[in-house]
C-alpha cells in the first residue's frame, strides 16, 4: 500500500501477476518458489518500487515462515542484494544509458542546432533570394509599368498628334472649304453681278433701243405730220387754187354771159339762161373731208406708235 494506505496501479497489476503464477504453479509451495514467482513478477512489473516490492515481498514471505526462517531472511536479504546490485547495475546502465541518452541528445541538440542553423540559414538564403527575387520582381513590375506609363504616355502623345494633326486638317478642310466657299461666293457675286450688268446694259441698249424706236417712231410720226400736213397745205393751195380756177371761170363765163345778153339787147325781165359749165371744170373738194383724211393718217400714226412702244414693254 502507498503511505495514504490506497493500493497503487504497480501493486495492483503486480498482484494480478503473482497471482497467476501461484495459480499456475504445480506442486508444493516452497520459499525458493515463492521467491522465484515474485522475482518474475517483478520483472513483469518493472515499474514497482523496489520499497514497496520488498515490503509485499516480505508480507506475502511471513505467511510461510517456518523454522528455516533465518535461511529465508538470508535468502531475502541475498535477493535483496542481488536485487541491489542489479538496481546498481541498472542504475549505472541508466547512468550510461542517461549519459549516453543525453551526449546522443546533446549530439541531436547540437545536429538540430545545426540543422537548425542551416534550416535558418536556408530559410535566409531562401528569404534572400524570395526578397532579391521580389525586388527584382517589383523592378519588373516597375519596368513594366514604366515601359506601359511610358508607351500609354507614347499612345496618348501620337494620339494627341494625330487628334491636332485630324484637328489642322479638319481646319484646314474647313478653311479650304470656306475659301472655295468664299470663291464660289465671289464668283457667284460676280456672276450675278456680271449677269446684272449684262441685263443693265441689255436694259439699257433695250431701253436705247426702244428710245431709238420711239425717236425714229416719234421722227417718222412727226415727218408723217409734216407729209400730211404738207399735203394738207399743198391740196389746200390746190384747192384754194382750183377754186381760183374756177371762181375766174365762173366770173369768166359770167361775164361772158353778161356781155352775150347785153350784146343781145334783152330785156331787163326776160329770164336769163345760165350755160352749162365747162366739161373741164372738176368739183372742189369738200373742206370737211380734206379734214377726215388728215386725221386718219395721224390717227394710223399714233397707233403704230402704240404698237411699237407696247412691243418694247413686252420685250423688256
């Protein structure tokens, strides 16, 4: 039992064991037997204190005491000896085994001292060469940025002067445009403008022409004025001189008459016969035909005239 009088796991596994071996054992029990089948189950419990073995050892001996009692003390205290020796001995073996355990433990210490340092200096290497590896990657990467902000600024820069190059000649485009426009325009202007002064001088060379018309219609109208009335004067002086004509004649025959009868000596109240006229004697012309005609002829003038001025008109 344990100081606190409970039985420990050892005690009870060893007094499983031992119990097996009496039940297994055959014949009489001697102290040799005994002893024999505690020491095997001190070996199959190796974990049982030495005190506490000697001690069930003793408790189970005292119940087969006997009168060779001095010989199975002897017997315990040899076993006790022997047991001590070995213990000394497993003692020094763990010493050794300890020492051994703690040179091989110092050995694997200073192994995984080194390996550690290695695994160090690899993880450092291996960090050295990640961070060389991820500088150089960030350069790189800022290489590459900078060649892609240098070829974007490249690209926007041949755009910018591709867009003012589109831009200069979309103006100058315009201004040409605006030059053939303003040429188109002048010469549009001066079309017209030659157009107007074509019509203005064909206006005008109309207008000289129907000035020119009327002038000749005018002078023609006014030489057939001049005709008519020439005319006019010469029928009237014919007239006025046919009826001179014929007023002599008529005073010639009158008077020739008047000196028949007063040769013949009749008279006063006998009648008087007036004679024929002569067969060349033509009658005067009536005054107010003379005047018809002269105004036919002027009215036909005037018309002509109107026709001529109304033609100009619809030509203009």
């Amino acid at each position: 039992m344990t100081q606190d009088g409970s039985i420990s796991n050892e005690q009870r596994e060893f007094y499983r064991i031992f119990s097996q071996h009496l039940r297994g054992h055959d014949g009489v029990f001697t102290v040799e037997d005994i002893e024999r089948l505690l020491m095997e189950g001190k070996k199959e419990v190796p974990n049982l204190i030495d005190e506490e073995f000697f001690k069930m050892g003793e408790a189970i001996l005292n119940r087969y005491r006997n009168k060779n009692e001095d010989a199975i003390n002897e017997r315990i205290r040899r076993l006790a000896e022997e047991e001590a020796r070995k213990r000394a001995i497993a003692e020094e073996e763990a010493r050794k085994r300890a020492a051994a355990e703690e040179e091989e433990r110092l050995r694997r210490e200073e192994e995984e001292r080194i390996a550690e340092e290695a695994r160090l200096a690899e993880e450092a290497r291996l960090a050295e060469e990640e961070r060389i590896a991820e500088e150089a990657r960030l350069a790189e990467e800022a290489r590459l940025a900078e060649e892609a902000r240098l070829a974007e600024e490249a690209r926007m820069a041949e755009e910018a002067r591709l867009a003012e190059e589109a831009r200069l000649a979309e103006e100058n485009r315009l201004a040409e445009e605006a030059r053939l426009a303003e040429e188109a325009r002048l010469a549009e202007e001066a079309r017209l403008a030659e157009e107007a002064r074509l019509a203005e001088e064909a206006r005008l060379a109309e207008e000289n022409r129907l000035a020119e018309e009327a002038r000749l219609a005018e002078e023609a109208r006014l030489a057939e004025e001049a005709r008519l009335a020439e005319e006019a004067r010469l029928a009237e002086e014919a007239r006025l001189a046919e009826e001179a004509r014929i007023q002599a004649e008529l005073e010639a025959g009158e008077a020739a008459k008047q000196a028949y009868w007063d040769g013949q000596g009749l008279p006063d109240d006998e009648a008087k016969v007036v004679p024929d006229l002569p067969a060349s004697a033509n009658p005067l012309p009536a005054e107010g035909d003379q005047r018809s005609g002269s105004k036919l002829k002027l009215a036909v003038v005037a018309l002509l005239g109107l026709l001529g001025a109304g033609a100009a008109y619809l030509y203009i």
